[in-house]
C-alpha cells in the first residue's frame, strides 16, 4: 500500500433513527441512519406496508387468480 494516501480511521458512533447506538472505525466520528439490523423489518420479521390507494390488494387480488388457474 502507498503512504500518506489513505484517511484516517477514527473510532466511529452509528446512531440509528429507533436509538441504537453501535461503535466502529471510519473517516467520520459520527453517522446517523435511518434503519438498522434492529429496526428493519427483513430482520425483525415484522412487516409495515403503506397501503396507498388499494394498490396491495390490487396486487394480491391479481396473482391470486393466476394461481389459481
């Protein structure tokens, strides 16, 4: 590796939007997240769908008839 090229690696506080605090090296001290592995759903096995204007049940109404056919 050259020298003098690389950042420096600083001790590193990741915040996430649901109050987790994790530690880790990187260039900024701090960094704020919106999800992490605690908070998302692909995780946590919970699932938060917006539903606008009927477009989930439009979906599933559509390939449940493919299904069944």
């Amino acid at each position: 590796m050259k020298e003098k090229i690389h950042p420096k690696a600083v001790p590193a506080k990741i915040i996430c939007g649901c109050g987790s605090v994790a530690m880790t090296l990187s260039t900024k001290p701090e960094i704020r997240v919106d999800v992490c592995s605690n908070c998302h759903p692909f995780y946590t096995g919970t699932q938060r769908l917006i539903d606008t204007e009927g477009r989930v049940d439009k979906f599933i109404r559509r390939y449940s008839k493919k299904q069944r056919a």
